[in-house]
C-alpha cells in the first residue's frame, strides 16, 4: 500500500476543491509531466501577476473593483504556488528519507 510520503499533490483540485493526488513510481509517466507542466504553467502566470499587481498598486487612479480583481486573482496564485511548494517539498522529503535507507 502507498504511504501518504509516497503520494504526489498535484496542482490541482477535485470536486469541492479537494486534493487530488498521484500514486506512481514513474516521475516520467504522463500523469507526472502533465502535473510538472501544470506546476510551470502555474508558477509563470503568478510571475506575471505579481508584476501586474505592482503597476495596479502603483496607479493613483486604480478603483475598488480593479483592486478586488486583483486581490482575488492574487488569492488564486497563492494559492497555487502554495500548493506547487507543498507538493515539491513532500517530494523532496521523500527522497531524503530514500536516500538515507540506501
């Protein structure tokens, strides 16, 4: 049986916004690549917010509504790249547990 250790997050959510998460001893197989890929695509569309967000910040003239936009979209990007990092560093503790059992 697969320990919760062994287990990916993946970036992204099942139905209600629950975890999904990846058995596999393949971190080439389909599924990891899309999930890599996911994590990238995720981790570059927070880059570019972030540096939207620093211009919307920067403009006198930004309302509410642009700012409510902007706090909810960075919301969505924190907590993406959260789970991004989560997942990395599950994975990277696996791997330290691996290598010290050799």
């Amino acid at each position: 049986m697969t320990t919760f250790n062994e287990l990916r997050l993946l970036p992204w959510t099942g139905p209600d916004g629950k975890p999904c998460f990846l058995s596999t001893d393949d971190n080439g197989g389909h599924m990891s690549r899309l999930a890599d890929n996911m994590e990238s695509l995720q981790l570059g569309m927070a880059t570019d917010l972030l540096n939207q967000a620093s211009e919307t910040l920067a403009d006198a003239e930004t309302g509410p509504d642009e700012l409510r936009l902007l706090a909810r979209d960075l919301t969505g990007a924190l907590r993406d790249t959260l789970r991004v990092a989560t997942s990395r560093g599950h994975r990277l503790d696996s791997r330290s547990t691996d290598h010290r059992l050799r």
